[in-house]
C-alpha cells in the first residue's frame, strides 16, 4: 500500500513538472514576472514558484492544486479547466507527513487561527472555481479525463464507428513512402492531453492537443515523443500500426530513430 502511494505522489510530481513547465514558458513568452502574475491572480507568489517547480510539499492538497492551475492559466490567456484537468487530484497520498499538530507553525499559533485559515483558503478556492466556471462556459464544459479508467474515445458527427486503437492506424504505407530515409512519426490523439515533440534534437511542439486532433512529425536521425495522458495518444512508426503510447493519466516517453530503434519510458500507474 506504501509502495502504491509513493508510485502516485511521483507520478504526480511529473504531471506538475510538465505542466508547470509548460505554464512558466507561457509566463516568459509573454515577458510577465511572478509579481505581476501573482497581482493578477492573488496567489502568492511562493505558490506561484511551487508550481513552476512542481514542489508538492509547498502547495495544498492536490485537488486545490487543480484550481491554482486553472487560474493560474487562464490569467495567460489559455484555456485554464483543460490544462488543470491534465493533474490528477488523487487522494490521501501524503501519509508518510508529520500532522499539522505537530509542526513547528501549528506551535506557534492558537488552533482557533489555524481552522479559521484552512476555511478562508476552502471558500477562496471554492469561490474561485465558480466565478471561473461562470465566466469561461466553453472551457468548463470539456470532458474531463478519469486517471483510474480507461480514456473515452472520441465520436464521429456522421458515423456511428468510434475510432480505436485498430480502427486508427494510418494505411499502409505507399511504395515511394517505403523508400524514404529517417523517421516518420504519426499522433492521434483520443484524449486530450499534453505534449512534447522533440525532432533530431530540437522542440518542434509543446502543448495541449485536444481529443480528435492529429500530427504528424518526420526527424533524420530521432524522434521523441512525450505524454501527460499516455492513454489518449496513438502513434504510428514509419507507416506501421498505431498503438497506444501507455496508460490513461500515465506520463510517457517514446524515442524512435533512424536504425529502428525504440526506447520506451512510462510512469507507473495504479491498477
């Protein structure tokens, strides 16, 4: 049980990492520092960093966790309820702390200071999340992902058919195609997740790809791809079958490269 919680709490880690990653560069490109976020926002900026830095032991419980990043994102502009959906708020995964009681803060202040704190930081969250519900419908009404089942997969308008694993896969690759030098790489995605695209070395794509999106990358030498919903992206191989990257709410990496070489990298996952 010990073992689960701790393969949770890292698996978390890496999904703060990517997507505090993904909102600092955000942050930079639009040349805004952590006082002007933290302005705009009314997060401290201590909360602002830890999230950057994907430092659990600096933030609340993972579910207020959630709402931090979907402010936190949609004070840049993007679309908050889809990045913080990419964090999964799974409970009871810091056993292993000292209680509150015990802590050097909790000594130094009255127990009637404490809870009152802990109920303003509950509305604040909570008011926050309506207000952000309310004023961003479009955003709010994106399904959400399930980190314990298995990813839905997306509808055609005009068909019936929902696309698979199998159903997905790109044809069989023409005869000129075959003939071709390096590496071809083809994603599909039946989920939203997050992404990164490295090709011969160089970021050529970091971000959110939404459910029924597709890409396609080709490197000389290697290609690498990465997942914050492993479950929701298909990848295909120089033309071969398309086949899931890994489990649904895992983070994972693929390499492919110009011998035929595959190297493969996946968080771990609760059964």
């Amino acid at each position: 049980m010990k073992k689960k919680a701790q393969d949770l709490e890292q698996m978390q880690r890496e999904q703060l990492a990517e997507i505090g990653s993904f909102l600092k560069q955000s942050r930079e490109q639009q040349s805004l520092s952590l006082e002007e976020l933290a302005s705009r926002t009314l997060i401290r900026r201590s909360l602002l960093e830890a999230i950057e830095s994907a430092d659990l032991e600096q933030l609340p419980e993972p579910i207020y966790i959630r709402g931090l990043l979907k402010l936190y994102a949609s004070k840049l502009g993007l679309e908050g309820e889809m990045v913080a959906s990419q964090f999964f708020p799974y409970p009871h995964l810091r056993k292993g702390r000292s209680s509150w009681q015990t802590s050097a803060a909790a000594q130094l202040r009255p127990f009637h200071l404490y809870a009152l704190y802990v109920l303003v930081m509950i509305a604040a969250v909570s008011g926050l999340s309506y207000v952000l519900q309310r004023t961003t419908p479009e955003a709010a009404n994106l399904p959400a992902l399930d980190p314990l089942g298995e990813a839905k997969e997306p509808q055609s308008a005009n068909s019936s058919v929902q696309p698979s694993a199998d159903t997905a896969a790109p044809a069989t690759p023409k005869a000129a195609e075959v003939l071709e030098t390096g590496v071809r790489v083809k994603v599909v995605l039946i989920s939203q997740s997050w992404m990164r695209v490295v090709v011969d070395g160089e970021t050529q794509f970091e971000g959110i790809m939404k459910e029924g999106e597709s890409q396609q990358w080709k490197a000389d030498e290697q290609l690498t791809v990465r997942a914050g919903n492993a479950g929701g992206v298909l990848v295909a191989h120089n033309g071969k079958q398309a086949e899931k990257l890994g489990e649904p709410g895992a983070v994972a990496e693929v390499t492919f490269s110009n011998d035929e070489e595959v190297s493969f990298n996946s968080a771990a996952v609760l059964p």
